[in-house]
C-alpha cells in the first residue's frame, strides 16, 4: 500500500509538470488569504503570492480554480485541482481525509464579539454558557474548532453568502470564531463595533497547503520548498505584504 500511495504522489508530481500547469483550489472570500479583485476578477492575497511563486519555482502556470469552504476538501477529492491553499487550517477532521504540508503561519482561533459585551465575555469560559448564540462559518476550521471548545453555548451555522461576523453584527448572535491574523487584518479594521478574547490559552492553529490523501511524494517536495522559502525571506516578506498595517498589500486592498 505505501508503495501504491508513493508510485500516486510521484506521478501526481509528474502530472503537474507535463500538464505545465498546476491547478490550485481557493475560496476568494477570506481577506487577506484569498480574495477576488473586482478590478480584473481575478485574486489576490496571502496564498495567491504564494500560489504565483510556487508556480514559478515548479516551472509551470497557475490555474487558480474557484472553491467553497463546503465543497473543499470534496473538490480536492475529486482531482479539481492539485492543491487547495486559502488560508486553509489543518484540522485533525481534515486531516483524516486528505493530506497537508507543514505549517507556514500559524495564528490562534479567537472568539470575536461586540465591544458592548465585552464586560460580559472576557473568558471563553463566560461564552460556554446556556442562552450564548453562537454562530460559525459552515465548512471551516472555525466550526471545527467551535464544536470542541463550546458545548453549553447554542450553536449554530452560516452558509455563503451570509458570513458569520455580520450575524453578531446584526443582533443574531452573540459570539463568532475567527483566527486573530484575519481578524487584525480585516475585520477589526473595517467593524470597530467588534472585538476578540485573546487569552494565552487561545488554540493555536496551523495554516497550510492541502493535497489529496496519499500524495506523500508531492508533500515531502511541497515542505522542502516551503522551508527554502523560510530560509530565504520570502514567507517573512509575505506576513509583512499581508498582515502588517504597513504591508503594501493591505494597502493595495483599501
């Protein structure tokens, strides 16, 4: 069997670079990872920045095809696309389905509420009560994460084009979950209303590249690369574009 599951990785490797284009699944709809420029329609963000370098590295195109959070891992499956890379995080769920590269971020799930009731949530501990509405977006690790942290609070989901931050915006719930990159990047900045508990106990995630099960030649090419590219700035480069307040890419957005 593993060598069944190696022969598969090489070829989906070799496949890659005789097709000469790698086909790369991403969602559009999670600033600053992935979002759509209604400029050109086309994408920006973190993860396109490393998409486009990738491509490069590897000698071939990039076909950027369009994902939802739902249907993600299913179109990975289904040989849609090559990888999937929208500020994807690893998740013991997904990880039992498909494949993932080592970490090149890793921010924390953080609750995310409004300001007003910040004197009545300043724990987790305060969220997980009874009569809490919590609301998590539908496909994520967001409501992966939300199904093991909370189990008194009342649960519930959101689907696109409905995202979960406006329904605490406007009244339909109390709590959300978000990572603490996205959140100082985007959310905070465009809705002051809302803000996070960042406690030190907050779940650290990790973010990376997701490839169909079995890919293990592809992956281990996949790590190698994301470690050169550690070792030579790039990834730093990249947080600084994407995360700092500075960073042209925030800039470009606005």
């Amino acid at each position: 069997m593993l060598c069944a599951a190696t022969a598969h990785a090489q070829s989906t490797l070799d496949q890659i670079r005789a097709r000469g284009v790698i086909r790369i699944g991403t969602t559009g709809d999670y600033f600053p990872y992935s979002f759509r420029d209604l400029d050109t329609n086309g994408y920006k963000g973190y993860d396109i920045d490393l998409a486009t370098r990738l491509a490069h590295d590897l000698g071939v195109k990039l076909d950027l095809v369009r994902a939802t959070w739902p249907t993600l891992t299913a179109g990975l499956q289904a040989g849609k696309y090559d990888l999937a890379a929208s500020g994807i995080t690893v998740t013991p769920e997904r990880a039992e389905v498909v494949g993932f590269t080592t970490a090149y971020l890793k921010p924390r799930f953080v609750p995310v509420i409004l300001k007003r009731d910040a004197a009545k949530f300043k724990t987790m501990a305060d969220i997980d009560q009874p009569g809490v509405r919590i609301v998590l977006q539908q496909g994520t690790a967001t409501e992966d994460a939300g199904r093991r942290l909370f189990h008194k609070a009342q649960l519930s989901t959101v689907l696109d084009p409905v995202v979960d931050y406006t329904e605490v915006l406007a009244g339909h719930a109390d709590v959300t979950m978000t990572d603490n990159l996205y959140f100082a990047s985007s959310i905070e900045r465009q809705y002051p209303r809302l803000t996070i508990i960042d406690e030190p106990s907050n779940p650290e995630t990790e973010t990376a590249l997701m490839a169909a099960k079995g890919n293990a030649t592809l992956i281990a090419w996949l790590n190698g690369w994301i470690a050169d590219r550690q070792k030579d700035g790039f990834l730093d480069k990249l947080q600084h574009d994407w995360f700092s307040p500075d960073g042209p890419g925030q800039a470009a957005a606005r």
